[in-house]
C-alpha cells in the first residue's frame, strides 16, 4: 500500500489538530488542503506546511495525488462533501457526525463499499488508551454490573459562528452530544430509550440539553451539554463492585477507579490525541479495510439514529 496522502477539505479549527496528529504518528502525508477561497487556501496552507492549496473542494478532490481526505467542514456539509470524495475514489475521514440523518449516514456507507474506498467516522475518544482502559475493566467485571451512567459536558461556543444555526447542522446535541451517546453505545451495545428537553436560541439551535434514557441492557443515563455554564465536565459509570469516572472523556487523559474502598487512577498521557486514530486509519487501509472494526458503519448509524430521535421530540 502506497502511503496515504491526504488532502484536508476545510480550514475548521479542529484541521491542525489533525495534520499535527497524522504527523505525529507518521500515519500520512499532508499534500493539499482546500477553502471556499483561494487566499483562504494559501494562508492556511503556508501556516500548516501543506504544499498545494485549492479555493475549492472540487478542485482538491481531481487531484490524482491526494488519496484520502479528512472532512472537518460544518456539520451540514459532511454528507455532500463525502460523497463526491468516494465518487472521487478517495478514501475519507468524516468529523462526527458523519452526516445529520440515519439515511445519508447508510448511503455512504453503501456507496464506499461498491466504491471500494475506506470510510470511518472520525470518533478519536474511542482510540484513546483511558477510554480502553475503561472498556478493558468494565468488560472483565472489575466493577460489577453497570447500572448507571452520568455524562456531562460544557464548552465555551465563540468560536464556532455557524454552532446555533440549524441550516448548518449545527446545535450542541450534533456537536457533543454524539460524543456521549457512541461512547454508551460503544460501552454497553444498543439503546432502548432517549428523550430529553433543550434550551434554544433565537435562531432556533440549542445552546445546552439534558437527555435520558436506558441501553437495552437496563443501564440507566444521563447525559447533559451547556455552552453558558461550567459543568463537571466528565463520565462516570457505577457498578454494582465500584465507580469509573473519565475526566474530559471526549478527549481523556486519565480514568479514575473507585473499587472496594481504593481509589487508582490511571493515566496516560499524550501530545496530540487524534494521533491513536491517525494511526488506525493507517492500519485499516493497509490491510485493505473499507470500514472501521472500532468505529463501525453500526456504531455511526446507530449514534445518529438516536439524537434523530431526540430531534423527532423537539420538533
């Protein structure tokens, strides 16, 4: 397998993270980058060492060098984006979500297979070593049964202009929400339930939600996301033997054991943390994968199937 060389369509704020990360673990290329504009393009390009720059996507997307492309563009724009990528013959790396609807997340997923091109939602936290740890002593029992789960997340939203616009995708339950419910889904298989209330702004997105549900399993959880308050900021699951809390858990560093009275933590520190997914997007194309063992095409369908859920509620 030649190595991969990736064209990066968008300049979002979460792009350099990515290169940084690509490089870091010596999983790719960087060879182009694309904006809406060509000066956007070139100064983007030549802050980020990227060697061809294009003032559009289509243009990125016809050069025969660039074989992979990462998407970071706004939610909304994921599903057309990624289609014209594959239709390309390129393999893609799609942000979360990977597109805002059950039925758009399916077709590429389709499309990609008759293509014969890789495709992956790119979902970091389930590559980082504190959230396997995690997974690692849930499945051996070391907490007992699970029971309960509390998920809570704050950010501050500036930087994101186009975050409360519907049009656009945007909303904090497609931007964090989706971290939540794949990590219960990754965890403990499917969910039963989900349902919860919002607060909106005046162009109709929300600024922060509470949800609630139950897996298929009987754990009960809470999920919940505000852009206006300091929150805890973290996951906790309780067992029947002891608790399990994951600081940051989007993009953990540690997790945090409470079993028979004792507390452990373990932590594993780390530069750039999209560089485990980096890597295993190497892994997968080299041995010739069109989908991701870890970030399966289930795990998407299933994580946009519930906030479309949550979304039928709203309406």
């Amino acid at each position: 397998m030649n190595k991969l060389r990736y064209g990066i369509l968008s300049t979002s704020s979460i792009a350099p993270r990515f290169i940084a990360a690509v490089r870091a673990a010596g999983a790719g290329e960087i060879v182009a980058l694309s904006s809406r504009t060509l000066d956007k393009a070139k100064e983007k390009a030549a802050l980020w060492d990227i060697p061809k720059a294009y003032g559009s996507h289509e243009e990125l997307l016809a050069d025969g060098d660039v074989n992979i492309v990462y998407i970071s563009s706004v939610n909304a724009q994921h599903y057309a984006m990624a289609k014209a990528a594959i239709m390309a013959g390129k393999h893609v790396v799609c942000e979360k979500p990977c597109t805002t609807s059950e039925e758009n997340t399916r077709e590429l997923f389709l499309l990609a297979r008759e293509k014969g091109v890789f495709l992956m939602e790119a979902e970091k936290m389930l590559f980082l070593p504190a959230v396997l740890e995690v997974k690692k002593r849930i499945d051996s029992g070391d907490l007992g049964e699970i029971y309960m789960a509390e998920l809570s997340h704050s950010f501050s939203a500036g930087y994101n202009t186009w975050l409360f616009d519907p049009a656009a995708g945007g909303g904090t339950l497609l931007s964090s929400g989706i971290y939540a419910v794949q990590l219960l889904q990754w965890l403990f298989g499917s969910m039963k339930s989900i349902g919860g209330v919002r607060s909106v702004t005046e162009s109709g997105g929300e600024w922060q939600y509470a949800l609630s549900g139950e897996m298929e399993r009987g754990i009960l959880f809470h999920i919940k996301n505000s852009t206006r308050v300091k929150l805890e900021n973290t996951a906790r699951f309780y067992g029947t033997k002891g608790i399990v809390e994951i600081p940051e858990y989007w993009k953990a560093r540690k997790a945090i054991f409470q079993i028979d009275g004792k507390t452990e933590v373990a932590e594993f520190p780390c530069e750039h943390e999209l560089s485990y997914e980096a890597a295993h997007i190497a892994d997968c194309i080299n041995k010739g994968l069109l989908t991701s063992p870890v970030v399966t095409e289930a795990l998407s369908v299933a994580g946009i199937t519930a906030l479309e859920q949550v979304k039928l509620q709203w309406k």
